[in-house]
C-alpha cells in the first residue's frame, strides 16, 4: 500500500511540474487612456486586463463624427517615434480611426494619450500593391489618406528574396526606406502627399555563388549571396610561376572572360559555382653570349639559355703553351681565370676570354720590347 501511495505522488509531482512549466504567467495588465474629448477608445478609457504573458493586447481608437486620429502616445512617448517598440499603430483604411496593438507584453502597465482633430478637407487616396516575393502592409488598398498624415509601411521578402525597390508614383523612394540587417524586413513612412498616390513594392530573389581553386592558385571571394541582377567581381591570383589555366561558371569554360586576373559575373539569375585551375609557366631565361679569342676556348661558347635565378659556369682552357690573359665580363675584365660563375641570373650577360703565350706581357701575341718593359716593371712574366 504504502509502494502505490508513493507511486501516486510521483505521478501527482510530475504532473503538476509540468502545468508549471508549460504556463505562462497571468498578471493584471493596466491599459489607461488620458481623458480626451472628440473621441474614444474600444476597450473604454480604462481597462483591467487579466493576460498571459508574451500577448497581444489591442486598443481601437474611434473619433467622433468629422474628427480623425490625431496623436497617439503611449507611455509619453510618441507613436509616431519610438513606441514601435511597445506596439503597432495601424490606421484604419478609410483614414479615421487607427489601433494601437499592444505587443508581446511582459506584465507592466501602460499609459496612453490620444487625441483628435477635425478631419482636414483635403483626403487622398493611395493604392498599394506588391509584386512577387514578398508583401507590404498595410495591404488594404485604396487607403485613404487626409492632408497632414503619416502612414507607415512594412515591407517582408519572402525566404530567398530581399527588398528590390519601393515606387511612390512609379518614382523609386527606396532610399528612404529602412532596412533591417538582420531580418531584411523594410519600413517606410508615407507622409506629404498631395495628391491621389500609388505605392508599389517589388522584390528581388537571392543567390548564393560559390567559388573554387585548383592546386597552385585561389580565388576570391569563396562565397558570396548577391541579389538578382547583380555582378559580383571575382580576383583570381595564381602562386609564383602559375598562370590562369582554364575558368568554368556552372561547368561551361568562361577563360576568355578573365582581364587582368578578374572575373566579373553576368547579372545574377540563379545560383552559380565558379572553379579555376592554373598550369605552370614555362621557366624564365637569360642569355648568356660567351666567346674566346685565338690559341683557346670557353665552354659552351655562343648563347647560353640560362633559367632566372640558377648560375652558370664557363670553364676557359688554353691550347698548347698559352696562357688565359684576361677575361672579360659585360666589358668589364675579372682578370686572368680558368673558369668564372654567373650566379643567380636575372638579366643577359656577356663573357669573353683571351689568351697570350708566356712571357708575352701585353698580350699582342708576339714577344718585343714592351714586353720587356713591362716584365722589369711588374717582375712577371704576365
């Protein structure tokens, strides 16, 4: 017995946390509106509301005969400013009357303030209307507007769409428009007309594009969301000793549109996929014109291919009783050497060698007097 007692409590516990957790608090919401005259409101004036936390609560402004809706403020804040935030203020279609909708309360009380004017005799009306992807609200339409008011205007894409542009009299006023990063969503404030008006919204798909390297290069930006009719710009930079190989958009080659390492993409329609591949460029080379004089050789003689940035050796070899007399490099002699290295080659160069026989000090190929001379001057036998 006692086992099943147990048992019920549990059961009794369990269900009663659940109650708990699933609800939301009611509390005793307070909705006050400053005694006005030439109107009223739907609840009266002063309400009590018992809510649930997280609803909405609306009020519905009503003006006498030949008034309209003048001032809404709630909690001394204007309506028109900053007490979105709290609510929404939506006016009626025929411009009279408006509500106020309370949203998303938490449990505090409000105070409100309205009030009323004579209706001006001036009213216009504006039709409003949206294309695909997305809507616009208020969506009444036509709604009537009197001289001196404000309307304000929310504009919601669908999924995969963002706000393309907004035309009051086929005159685009999307600058005025606010955007919301986050969301997408856009406001806009009608005010200052003068004349009957038409409001249009349209809207702009999204697409992602996606980009792709083979080895040795990349490409930029990896991924990118753009709207329809837009046309990204990518940067393709290949390694050190690469080039651009082959460019494809959606498997189809698109080389031929690549200038100076960029790849602009055609208006945006779908969904896209970009991939580069680069192939290696054929080594850079520097010539070398190596040559030698009579009674000897350099080795290689004539035009030496040399890679950019690798050296070279030249070996000079005498014939017969000769000697290597000097050794010229761009014009500019290095003296007497049996081989010489060009090291790390990045422009043309020439080399030249020339020989003598000893004793055969200026090099003339015959022994004379100078040499002599020059012998006792220098006590050698170059």
């Amino acid at each position: 017995m006692l086992r099943k007692v147990s048992l019920n409590f549990v059961w009794l516990f369990l269900i009663l946390g659940m109650v708990v957790m699933t609800s939301q608090p009611v509390f005793a919401l307070w909705i006050i509106v400053r005694p006005t005259t030439n109107g009223t409101t739907d609840p009266v004036p002063q309400v009590q509301y018992n809510c649930t936390a997280g609803t909405d609560v609306p009020v519905k402004i009503i003006p006498n005969a030949g008034y309209i809706v003048n001032t809404v403020f709630v909690d001394s804040t204007s309506s028109a400013d900053t007490a979105d935030k709290l609510g929404k203020l939506e006016y009626d279609a025929d411009g009279v009357g408006a509500t106020y909708t309370f949203i998303n309360i938490s449990g505090d009380s409000h105070n409100m303030t309205v009030s009323f004017k004579l209706a001006p005799a001036n009213k216009y009306s504006v039709t409003v209307s949206a294309g695909s992807g997305g809507v616009i609200t208020p969506a009444l339409t036509p709604i009537t507007v009197y001289e001196g008011q404000t309307r304000k205007f929310t504009l919601t894409p669908n999924d995969g769409y963002v706000v393309g542009d907004l035309t009051l009299n086929a005159v685009s006023v999307i600058e005025n428009v606010e955007l919301d990063e986050t969301s997408g969503v856009g406001t806009y404030t009608l005010s200052g007309i003068t004349a009957g008006s038409a409001l249009n919204a349209t809207f702009k798909k999204k697409f992602t594009i996606t980009a792709t390297a083979g080895e040795h290069g990349k490409i930029e930006p990896a991924e990118i969301i753009v709207e329809e009719g837009d046309k990204p710009e990518f940067t393709i930079t290949p390694d050190a000793g690469y080039a651009i190989d082959k460019v494809t958009l959606d498997g189809v080659e698109v080389t031929n549109s690549v200038t100076d390492s960029k790849y602009p993409l055609p208006p945006a329609s779908a969904d896209h996929k970009i991939h580069v591949t680069f192939k290696a460029l054929p080594p850079v080379q520097h010539k070398i014109t190596a040559s030698a004089e009579e009674n000897g050789t350099i080795a290689q003689i004539g035009d030496v291919m040399v890679d950019h940035g690798k050296s070279q050796v030249f070996t000079i070899t005498p014939t017969g009783n000769y000697q290597v007399f000097d050794v010229l490099v761009d014009g500019a002699s290095v003296g007497a050497k049996a081989s010489y290295t060009f090291e790390n080659v990045i422009a043309d160069h020439t080399i030249n060698a020339t020989f003598h026989l000893p004793g055969d000090a200026d090099g003339s190929g015959d022994l004379n007097l100078k040499d002599a001379v020059k012998l006792l001057q220098t006590g050698t036998g170059k």
